[in-house]
C-alpha cells in the first residue's frame, strides 16, 4: 500500500500555538484524562494520505457500520515528550514508534504512515501544543492511532482510514505507586487467560490486543492491584508480558526478560533498559522465564527485583505477586529495588535532559 508521502510534510496546516488553560501540576494530573486543545489529523481516501493538519480537537464523525467498530481495525503508538530544566521540549526516540506504528499497520492490512513524515506529524502537534508539556516529573504524553473508517458490513480490510494523533499532560501513571523514584506496585498472575497466541498479533499494538485483556485487568484491579502479568497460551506457563508492558527479574548483577518470539510487543523502553542497563555494567539475557521458576527463586531470595517498564509509567517496581490461586508473593524488601531505581534515575536522567544522551534518543521539537 502506499505510505504517506513525506513531502506532504512541507504542507501540514498549522495553527497558532495555544495557550494553557489548565493546571499542569504532575501532582493534580489524572493520567489519560486531560488532554491538549489540538490534535494531528490526515485522511485516506482514494489510495492516497490527504489534507494532513494540526487543529482543534474534535469529536469523530463515522458511519455506523465503519469497519473499525465491527472487525476492530485499528492500531496505535504510546510516546512522550519531555520539558528540559532550559525549557526546551524532546521526544523520546519517536523514529521507533514510527517504525513500529508502520510494522502494525502492515501487518493490520493498512497503509502503513512513511516514518519521517510520522515523526513531523508528532513534532507539529508538539509544536502547537508546546505549553502543554508539565515540568518534570510530569510529561506530554503522545497517542499516535489509525483506524478503518469506511463504512462496509463485510469481513474485509477497509480502504478509507483516518490517522491521528493526541497530546496528554500527565502526571504519574500509577499514582499508588508513591511519589519519587520508580515507586512499586503489587501485580496480578493471570493463570487462566492469555493476551496472544503464536502467530495473532501479540508483536504489533493492535488495538484487539488490549480489548481481550480488559476483563482479566479488572479481575486484577479487584484483588488490589494495579497490573496484570500474562503467560503463554501454550500451557508452558512461561512469563510474557504485563497488560501494556515489558518485565524484568534482577538476581545479582543479571537481568532476564522474556525473549522476543512473536507474541511479546518489542517495548520501546525495553530496548531502552536493556541498552541502559548494559552502559552500567549489568548482564541482560533474554531468555524464556517460566514463572514457578521465578517464584521459586524469588521466594528463596535469588531474585531480589521484578520490575515492569513501558512508554506510560517508564519504570515501575513489582512488590508483589497475587496468582489467581490466591498465593501472594513479596519481592525483595516488598518496596522498589536500587537496580530498578538506578535504572529509572539513568533514563529519566537522559528524557528530561539531566545526562547526557549518548545513544541520540532525544530530538528537540523547536
């Protein structure tokens, strides 16, 4: 299918920079529900990408029978930008997610977006919506998403999608996990149900990822906690990942995630810690991990983190683990570990311009 053109980037309608008209306080920022004035905007119709724009955020028009609704055609990214201590605004790597969000749309039977003009759609909403990235610890979250639009009762791929993308202040992702540091939460072993099978699309962010993981997540949120861990559909009762991210086990100086095989999305900030990690000396293997396994070493003492790391919460600590069985399980010091803390020091030092940046993951949106 043909992508995007980049040159339509020389065209891209954008408005003036708005103007903050909300509290930006991290503190105050309920994650996923404020969102800026403007979004991106570009239709396909035709065979072709057209009327790419910046404007004022709208509601969406669609035909009841939009292939979207029906047969769940649509995929997306997670991203952020980050307020410097200069007052310049960065995003995190965004030519991955490019990439990554034209894997999806390929493997969705979609029009797959050209990834430079991808990044230039995120860096015009950026642009515009600059005021709106908090200070540190908070940040502007970025939901970059394409969906079928046209409107067919048929089991088919559509040929009109419409691609956009939002702006989020936010604060943290999981407020119970404490203010400060990577902070902790407690997780949910999903023993009985599973998010992808070998050959689906648990590799891409298809949006069907995450509907069949909903009921088990609030299964999860009923026994307390904040995430959901899955297993393989195979019965091998090896670790996958967590409902929207990766997962680490620390024992010693060794650090171990599931290796990726099909099933497990290719996480932009796991790369990131596994590149980080390594920079600070530590071992990183991936390699299959099979959760008894785990929590037989953890309940011995050998594993002494689990930690969970996405675009949303960056890094995040495991204190716990309930399995369905009703057995509970305590990490560690049942509190954030130092390797995981020092990790999310080092990262979010290099997001928010503290340290230096020696891979070139940052961009400066001017």
């Amino acid at each position: 299918m043909p992508t995007l053109d980049i040159n339509i980037a020389e065209h891209i309608s954008i408005p003036v920079p708005s103007k903050v008209t909300v509290d930006l306080d991290p503190a105050k920022l309920e994650f996923g529900k404020t969102f800026s004035p403007n979004w991106f905007v570009a239709e396909y119709h035709d065979g072709f990408w057209q009327n790419a724009r910046v404007e004022g955020l709208q509601n969406i028009a669609l035909h009841p029978a939009a292939i979207v609704f029906h047969y769940g055609q649509s995929i997306f990214e997670g991203m952020k930008a980050y307020r410097w201590a200069n007052g310049k605004v960065a995003l995190f790597r965004p030519e991955e997610n490019a990439r990554r969000f034209a894997r999806s749309a390929v493997r969705m039977a979609m029009p797959p977006v050209d990834p430079a003009f991808f990044v230039e759609a995120v860096k015009a909403l950026v642009h515009t919506d600059a005021a709106w990235t908090p200070a540190e610890p908070g940040s502007l979250y970025l939901r970059p998403t394409m969906m079928g639009t046209e409107a067919c009762i048929g089991v088919r791929a559509s040929h009109e999608f419409l691609f956009f993308v939002l702006a989020l202040p936010s604060g943290a992702y999981f407020k119970e996990s404490g203010s400060g540091g990577a902070g902790s939460v407690v997780v949910y072993v999903a023993e009985t149900s599973s998010r992808a099978a070998v050959g689906g699309t648990g590799d891409v962010k298809a949006s069907a990822n995450y509907a069949i993981s909903l009921h088990t997540i609030e299964d999860g949120k009923k026994q307390g906690c904040s995430q959901v861990l899955f297993l393989d559909s195979n019965g091998k009762r090896q670790v996958e990942e967590l409902g929207g991210m990766n997962v680490f086990f620390v024992e010693g100086n060794t650090l171990r995630t599931p290796n990726l095989h099909g099933t497990i999305l290719p996480g932009i900030t796991r790369d990131s810690v596994i590149q980080v990690s390594r920079d600070l000396g530590y071992a990183v293997e991936e390699v299959p991990v099979n959760i008894d396994e785990a929590a037989g070493k953890i309940a011995a003492g050998k594993i002494t983190e689990v930690f969970a790391c996405g675009t949303a919460a960056v890094i995040s600590g495991i204190r716990e683990l309930q399995f369905e069985t009703g057995r509970k399980l305590i990490i560690g010091n049942n509190s954030v570990g130092p390797i995981t803390q020092q990790l999310n020091a080092r990262l979010q030092g290099i997001q928010f311009g503290r340290l230096e940046d020696t891979h070139g993951w940052m961009q400066i949106v001017d």
